[in-house]
C-alpha cells in the first residue's frame, strides 16, 4: 500500500531480511501473539520484537503524554505524530535490523494509522501521502477479534481511541484492507494455541518462499 515514494529509504536497506507487522485491535491479543511469534521463530531465525508507537523520542511523547490523557487530539494531529514516530522507527531500529539480515516483527506499523485515524475519518490518501518516507512491509498480518467481546476485556484506564465505536470503525477498515489483499487475515477468536500456530505457520511459508 505505501510503496509509491519509500525509494530513498529502501536505498538504506543493505542487506535485507524480512519485515512483518502485526495489526489488529485494542485488548486482540497482537501483543501476545507477535512475542510469542518471535519465541518461536527464535528457535531457526535471527528475530527481533518491536512495537509503534516505537520507544524514541516521538513514540516516548506519545504513550507517557497523549494515549491516556483527558481529551482526544484532531484525528489529523495524531496521524503526523504516528507519522513522526514511525520514520524514527523506521531509520533507527528497523533498518539497522534488516541490515543485519534479521526478521522483524513489528506490532502495529502504518496500518494502524490507515484504520484508527481513517476511522477518525481522516482521508487514507493523506495518510499514505504522510507516511511516504516509511518502508513497505514485507508481509502485514491483522488478528481480527469481535470489537464487542474483546472491549469488555479492555483496562479501566481505557486510551484515548478505546470506544467501541473507534474499535468497530477500525476494524471496518481492516477488514477493507483484507479484501484489497493487503492485509492476511487470521481469526482471533479461537484459542489463544489455535491463534499462535496459525500465525506461526503462516510466517514461516512466507519466509520459506521470500
Ligand atoms: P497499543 O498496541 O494498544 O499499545 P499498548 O498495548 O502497548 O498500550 O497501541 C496504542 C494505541 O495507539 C492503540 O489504541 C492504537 C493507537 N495507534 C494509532 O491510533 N495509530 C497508529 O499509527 C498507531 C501505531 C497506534
């Protein structure tokens, strides 16, 4: 989806591994799901675990100052932060990995701001036109849960886009980038073993052939 201008970034990947991101929604089970991904791969490939909003400098403002504050910046306002974030991200962790030949999985990554700030009804043209500096995955996976099962999973301490409103828009929008072959879907609600060798194989016949 965002491959129209990341020319000048990819010309920074040397020596390439693989990137893989992991997208799904607030209290879905991602987390788990992509470190316990890592542990398994772990045991044939050199892997490492990252997240948005990453832990530099723009990541760091945005989870300690913005996620759980009291009132919700412009939908627009939060896509050039993520935005911000992920070019950080992009230039300060996950090439250097690549470089180094390894795997990458990332939790969340550009599609999360095309599903939570287009469900803030920001236009996903502009949002790939802003994230146009950041490097295309090689293979992005979405975890798709029932908003309404996993919302009463959520903390108390709920962030800023956890309504079950802005959950049910956002995965509207996934399940649109689903359809448009961008994104691979897998079924969340099964067990949480089911999920994991799901994922688990589906990677590794990605990586076998890349
Ligand atoms: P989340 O994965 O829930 O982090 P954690 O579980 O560690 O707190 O991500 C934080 C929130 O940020 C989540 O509600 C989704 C939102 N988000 C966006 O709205 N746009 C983005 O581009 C990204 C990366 C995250």
């Amino acid at each position: 989806m965002c491959t129209a201008d990341d020319g000048w970034i990819r010309k920074m990947v040397k020596k390439k591994g693989a990137f893989i991101c992991i997208e799904g929604l607030d209290g879905s089970g991602k987390t788990t799901q992509a470190k316990l991904l890592v542990k398994k791969l772990k045991k044939t490939f050199d892997v490492i675990y990252t997240s948005e909003p990453s832990k530099g400098l723009i990541g760091t403002f945005i989870r300690k100052s913005y996620l759980y504050s009291e009132n919700r910046l412009s939908p627009f306002v939060e896509a050039l932060l993520f935005a911000a974030d992920r070019i950080e991200h992009v230039k300060n962790e996950i090439i250097p990995a690549l470089n180094k030949g390894k795997i990458v999985i990332s939790d969340r990554y550009v599609y999360s701001s095309l599903a939570y700030q287009g469900a803030g009804e920001v236009s996903l043209d502009w949002i790939q036109e802003i994230n146009k500096k950041s490097l295309s995955p090689d293979l992005a996976i979405f975890i798709d849960v029932d908003p309404e099962k996993v919302f009463c999973r959520l903390n108390s301490e709920k962030s800023v886009m956890e309504t079950l409103e802005t959950q049910q828009k956002v995965r509207e929008l996934y399940l649109k980038f689903v359809e448009e072959k961008k994104l691979i879907l897998i079924n969340g609600d099964n067990s949480k073993n089911r999920v994991a060798e799901e994922l688990v194989s589906l990677v590794n016949s990605f990586l076998e052939n890349f």
